[in-house]
C-alpha cells in the first residue's frame, strides 16, 4: 500500500517541476511514470525513513512493471525512473530539510543501476526504417483518405525528421513544398520537443517528394492553408471529418501509428513505431555527411542542441556497417584519397572539441 504522505511529496514535486522548472504537460506525465516504480518500492514507509528499506530501488526495477506486460523495464528505462528518483530526493532534502534529514547525498548518488544492468551491458539493437522500406511503405495506390494521408505522413517524416507530435498539430500553411521547408513553430500551434521553433529542411528524395506534394494539394485545396496537414477524417476513412473537436494530438498520434502498422502488415515487414521514422531519417543523413559542416547542418535539421547530441543518439555504426569498415582496414594508408584523409582529420579534430567540453561540462543531477 502505498504510503499517503509519499504520494502526496511527489505529486507536490511534479507542481514543482511545472510551476517552477515550468515542465510541460508531457515532461511531467513521464516523470509521474518514473515515480510511480518508487511510490510502489517504498510501499507503506515513509520516504523519511527509507533508509531503513533493506531492498535498493534499483534491484526493485529488475521485476517492477505497471503497465502490465511481462518482460522486465528496459535499461534506458531503469537509468531514468533512478535519476528521477535521485533528482525527487535532492528536491525534498531542500524543501524539507528537517524531514529528510536522513536522507543523505552520499546514499541519494547510490540510486543508480548496477553496471551489470546498466545500457552498456546490454548489445543495443536500433530500430529504424530504411530508405529501402519506407519506398515500399509508400509505393502502393491509396484508395481511402485516411491511407493518402497516412502514407504522405510517413513519407514526410522520413524526408524531415519532425517528431510525430510535431507532425499531426502542423497546420498546412507551415509546409513549404516548393522551397522544401517544414516551419516548425509553436506560435503556429506546433507541438515541438520543449516548444522549441525551427525551420527544418526536407531531404531531396523524388519519388518520397511526389507523395507528399501529391497529399499536400488535396489538403490545401480541401482545408485551405489553416487547417492541419494531418486532419482528421470520418470513421470510414473515407470522407473529410466537419467537426473540428474530434480527435486531439493524442488521437491523431494513434491515428497514425495504426496507419503505419496497416503498411507494414500489407508488405510485409516488421512493425516499428512512427519515431523510427526519425530514426531511419537521422540514419540515412548521417551514413551520407561528408564534413563536419554538413555534418553541423544536419545536426541543426535535426533540432539538436549540438552535433555531440546527434553523434552520441545516431551517430553509432550498425552491426553491418561495422563489419564493412572492418573488413576494409588496411596495414597502411595506401589508396586512401585525399578526401578521405581530410574527412578524418575532420573527425579527429572534431572528437577532439567533443572531449574537451565534455570534460568542463559534466551533468549535474542535482537541482539548480
């Protein structure tokens, strides 16, 4: 049973997280998600005196589930509910220091999976779609609405990178099709990563740029430049929905997501979610940057803070593409042109910056 005054010290974080951090709604459903776990760990003990808990939180997320499927959380998973546990702790020692007393520094920093369970332990598998499987995705005749609108929109994810929410709130008029542009502006109402505002950039990919010109037309002549580029549409799929409070961004994501599900079914392949899409899109960009410029600008297309972001999320080799390099090794550097020996110094140089500003800017979990 879970602990009163537990619960109502971490609904009081979260009021915290988005009054004074000013988190937003989706930030702070997931860090309810992750505090949930140790709501339940700590059962009826107080978090005052949770020391006196003979079990670690950590050990307690290799069999917590509350979602209801059987295997266990994931790493990455476990690696967050503990850092939200650690920074939830560091926030009640400074709102109630008599309280929490107990609770020291030194015991909040052991809140940290074991590296036998931690991501590295583990040969990450990336999922991602293929330029190759997106092509097949999209390379069928539609005959409903809502499969013309479903396959433009796996066909414009892939070719901009746009994170699925961002995606099913843009309203029409932030699609440039003639210029390949993609305005991706809170102040238009789209729902970006932390209402960040970019203008990002579609890949040149022509058969993909056709279906997406070819939605882009029937909704701009149907909902003119106001309404959504991802409407939504009648049950049947078949008829433009007038209602305009049906389906909000929540509904449309599923929307699409049973969309992109149906494809997959119909050629054949295996089912990924509709942000592998962005994956697939980051992958493709960066097996075909040559400089660190384009390297930048890709990054930047990406709406990451920083190249270290887009190398550290996307920029690790598949199985496959390390097994070519590897098979390509030379014992000297015979036949390796110009080119490429400017591209590795690049590199070099580049990692170079990375570890130094690494090195005088580590994180912090604790509250500023």
């Amino acid at each position: 049973m879970i602990e009163r005054g537990n619960y109502f010290a971490v609904l009081a974080y979260i009021e915290y997280c988005k009054n004074a951090m000013q988190c937003s709604p989706k930030t702070a459903k997931r860090k309810w998600g992750h505090l949930r776990h140790l709501l339940e760990w700590a059962d009826d003990t107080d978090f005052a005196n949770i020391l006196a808990r003979m079990d670690s939180f950590p050990s307690y997320l290799l069999s917590s589930r509350n979602d209801g499927k059987k295997k266990r959380l994931s790493t990455a998973t476990m690696k967050r509910s503990c850092g939200e546990a650690r920074r939830f702790f560091y926030w009640a020692r400074t709102q109630h220091p008599l309280k929490y007393r107990k609770i020291i520094p030194t015991w909040i920093e052991t809140i940290r999976p074991a590296r036998a369970n931690s991501i590295d332990s583990e040969i990450q598998q990336r999922e991602y779609y293929s330029l190759e499987e997106v092509r097949m995705l999209c390379s069928f005749n539609p005959i409903s609405l809502t499969d013309k609108r479903d396959r433009a929109a796996t066909a414009l994810t892939f070719l901009s990178g746009i994170r699925v929410g961002a995606l099913v709130s843009l309203p029409i008029k932030c699609v440039d099709i003639e210029n390949l542009e993609v305005h991706q502006l809170p102040a238009e109402g789209v729902q970006t990563k932390n209402t960040k505002a970019a203008i990002t950039f579609l890949l040149p990919i022509d058969d993909l740029l056709m279906v997406v010109r070819e939605w882009h037309e029937v909704v701009i002549g149907e909902l003119g430049p106001s309404g959504l580029w991802y409407p939504n549409l009648s049950t049947d799929g078949m008829e433009w929905s007038t209602r305009d409070n049906i389906g909000d961004v929540d509904s449309r994501r599923q929307s699409f997501a049973r969309g992109l599900k149906r494809f997959c079914s119909r050629i054949g392949i295996s089912y990924k979610s509709p942000h592998k899409l962005r994956n697939g899109h980051a992958i493709y960009g960066i097996k075909h940057v040559k400089t660190i410029k384009e390297f930048k600008a890709f990054s930047q297309n990406m709406m990451h803070e920083s190249m270290e972001i887009t190398d550290r999320l996307y920029g690790q080799l598949a199985h496959d593409d390390v097994r070519k390099a590897i098979m390509e090794l030379t014992n000297n550097n015979e036949g390796i042109s110009t080119e490429d020996q400017k591209l590795y110094s690049e590199f070099v140089a580049f990692r170079n910056w990375m570890e130094k500003s690494n090195s005088s800017n580590k994180p912090n979990d604790t509250l500023q």
